[in-house]
DNA sequence: GATAGTTTCATACAAATGTTTGAAATGCAA
DNA sequence: TTGCATTTCAAACATTTGTATGAAACTATC
C-alpha cells in the first residue's frame, strides 16, 4: 500500500469526533468531513462505519489489556510466580484508570474515546466487549493462585467489584465531581488507584458474605495475612 | 379525557420493546405495531419519541427513588433521626438491585427496561439522570449525620462505590454469570444487597479499621484521625 | 511510457425514520 | 339531534443514513 494517509486519517477523525460528541451523533459524513477525504474511503478502508468503530476500540483494548497482562507478569515475577492480591488488582484497575483519568488526560482523544465507549454501548463495541471475559479469566487465575482456598465465588465477585468500581469512576466522573461539588479529586490517579485497590481487597479479604452484613471481616483478614506470606 | 388505552397501550409497548430489543433498533412504527395504534398517535400524546422515553424514564425512576427515602426514613426515625451507616447503604442500593436482580423479575418487564436505560444511554435518559445528583444529595447528608466528623470527600467516594457495585452488577450480570461459570448466584439478591452494603460500609469505615490491610501511602488524605463520637 | 493494480472521487441509491397533515371518526354536552 | 372538542387514521414529508457504483486519478512495475 502506498501510504497509509487516508486510513488513517478516518482513524484519527473518527475517534476525535466520536470521544467528542459520542457514537449518536456523529455520521460517517462528518468524520470525512473533518479528515477531509471522501465519503466512499470509509467503505473502501473499514468495509463498514461498525467496522471502523470496532477497529478503533480493539486497538484501544488491546492496548490496555496488553498494559494489564505486562503489570500481572511483573507482579507475578517478583512473587516467585505468585503475586500479592493488591499487586494483582493494581494491574486490574490500574492501566484503564490511568488512561482514561488525569489531569493531562483531558486532552488525549484515546481517553475520551474510551470513557465514550464506556458510557454509549453501541453493537459493534458490545460485541468485542464480550471476548473479555478471556481476558479476565487470566486475572481471576493469578488471584486464585495468590488466594489458595478461597472459594471461586469470592474471587469472582472481589474480581466484579473492582471493575465496578475502576468502570463507574471512569463513567460517572462527571457527576461525582457535581455531587462532591469538586471535593473528590479525580485528578489525583494515583490515589484514586490506591482507594479502588484498597477496597477491592477488603472486599476480597472480608470471608464469606452470610445473610447478616453486620459481619466483620477482621480475623478473616488475619488468616489472609497467613496465607499470603 | 375519554380513556387512556391509547396513551397507555402506547406506554406498554415501547416499554417491552425497549426492554428486549434496546433502544438503538426499536423504532416508533415497531412501537405502534405492537400497542396496535396509529403511527401518529404516539406524537399527538407525548409530542416526539424522546419525550416518550422520557416519561418511561422517569416513572421507573420516580418508582425507585421513592422507594430509597421511604427505607432512608424508616432507617432514621428508627434511630431517632439517624441512621445507622448500614442502613443507609441498604436504603441506597437495595431498592434499585431489588427492581432489577431476581428470578422472579426476569418476566418482570420495567427491570428489564430499567437495566436496558442502564447499559445503553440514550439523551433523553442521560437529561434526567444528570438530576439525579439532587436526589443523592438526600444521601449524602444522612450519611454525613451517620459519621459526623468524617471528611466529606470519604462519604462521597462511599456513595459512588455503593452505586458503582449496585449497577455494575446490574448492568454486567450477564458477564459475571459467564465468567464465573454461573457460580455466582444473581438470583439471591438478599446476599448480593449484603455484599454491597458490607463492601460499601467497609470502605466507608476504612479509617476506623485498626489492622489496615496494606502498608500503602494510600488514603492518608482521606484517614481523619478524628473521628465519630 | 504503457499497463495493471490501487486509491480517490462525485454522485446516486435505497431504505429507514421521526414528524406533520388534514380529514374522518368518536365522544360528550346542550 | 346538533355542535364542538378530542382522538384516530392513512398518507405523505423531509431528512438523514450507510452503502454502492463507475469513472477518474494515481502509483509502481515492466
């Protein structure tokens, strides 16, 4: 191929519009508009508009997923081939908070791309969204092999939990910012990781959830120290 | 006015249709088809299709929010003006994963519709969920009653995990189901409600927590070493 | 420099969609 | 019944949308 120029420049218009205005509203007219190429180069490129979207979000994806894994293996490479349930969770959460949250973030397209992929949940996403539960099943290995006994369950609801959270402050920053009226700190990443972390291993270190939630997790967090020596 | 089949027919329809289908590929002629009324009808009563989904919106929405400060106030005349912590978090998260989670309410038509407004986010929707801070507002205060002393900053970022958790979990059951190889029981929401409350109060009371779990930088800026009488 | 393959372009297509219209039907009160 | 307001209806409107087409422009190879 001679030069990518067109392809890409439907990439870069397509994810700038999209981050901007959101998948609704935004035709493949006004994406050719703004890379300046014509109309017919998007099928020509993409096949279709789902596949220029879907292109765009598995990039991004993989991207992320690839920053996941890479933090995983470190983690568990310092650990002997066992990691520390935090270190396992930081590499969860961390890679998606830290591309879509931040201070200097605000101006980087991928970012807001994805936090609009995040909240708008449109077919040709969706359907990539679902292959990651291969994915995850990678991160609920390592967490089985940092809590031995522990039954599968906890594992995957502590595992549910910190995506919750790490996914719902990615899509609902706006209006945790409104509710705090700006005394949440969503540019302080680092310690936003930190709390998501911290509570998602409470979440996974709190034993078994009876009927009664007046339960106290803390001599299971004891036996947990145990273990995890 | 005469009766209100038609309006209500209409109501009906688009609520079901809207539940199975999404709101991305439900257009008004499927709408008027299955209420079996005229095309016209459905802009002679509610004006455009966005003002449609709207009223669906907020009649759910009304339902739930109702349903939150009754239980908000029964948790605080019990206590005699306060709440305990766990109450409040129960009131926050239990009548929306009540609406949505269950066995029983898989035929049940507005959950289903509920969890659609939650995954896909279409304008009229996002309008009247960007109101929704009021409401909050309602929760924040009686937790700030709860935990007098506790630094606002803590009781906001508790209120939106609470939240995160609730409707991650509504929103992603389909995917914890598969990945957990159905394990995880979605239909026992009394457990799931004890689960978020538990986790949701736990990362409230972090701070109270003597054994903190890491020996993280973490949330100093969040630890009030003065704490609730 | 001719040729084959690739890319770009203007334009047309076809289908879908929310909305409007004006007349017909219906309900209700006097 | 008559008259008036409300409601229903079939049909059309006016866009907007993604996609397809076929010719033209370009590129690289021989």
């Amino acid at each position: 191929m001679a030069s990518d120029h067109t392809r890409s420049a439907i990439l870069a218009a397509a994810e700038r519009l999209y981050a901007d205005r959101g998948f609704g509203d935004v035709t493949l007219r006004d994406i050719v508009a703004e890379a300046n190429v014509n109309l017919a180069a998007v099928n020509y490129h993409f096949g279709s508009k789902d596949e220029l979207i879907a292109e765009l979000f598995v990039t991004r994806s993989i991207q992320t997923n690839r920053e996941r894994l890479n933090e995983l293996r470190a983690a568990e490479d310092a650990g002997g081939g066992r990691a520390a349930i935090e270190d396992i969770m930081r590499a969860l959460v961390g890679p998606t908070l830290r591309g879509c949250l931040g201070p200097d973030r605000e101006g980087s397209t991928a970012a807001r791309f994805m936090i609009r992929a995040s909240i708008e949940s449109v077919p040709p996403i969706r359907r990539i969204k679902n292959r990651e539960v291969d994915h995850l099943r990678k991160f609920a290995a390592a967490m089985r092999r940092a809590m031995p006994g522990r039954d599968d369950t906890e594992l995957y609801w502590g595992l549910h939990f910190a995506l919750a959270m790490a996914h719902h402050t990615i899509r609902e920053k706006e209006r945790l910012l409104r509710l705090s009226e700006g005394k949440c700190d969503l540019d302080d990443v680092r310690a936003i990781i930190d709390r998501v972390v911290t509570v998602s291993v409470m979440a996974l270190t709190m034993g078994d959830v009876p009927s009664k939630p007046a339960a106290r997790p803390v001599l299971v967090h004891g036996r947990l120290t145990r273990q995890d020596l």
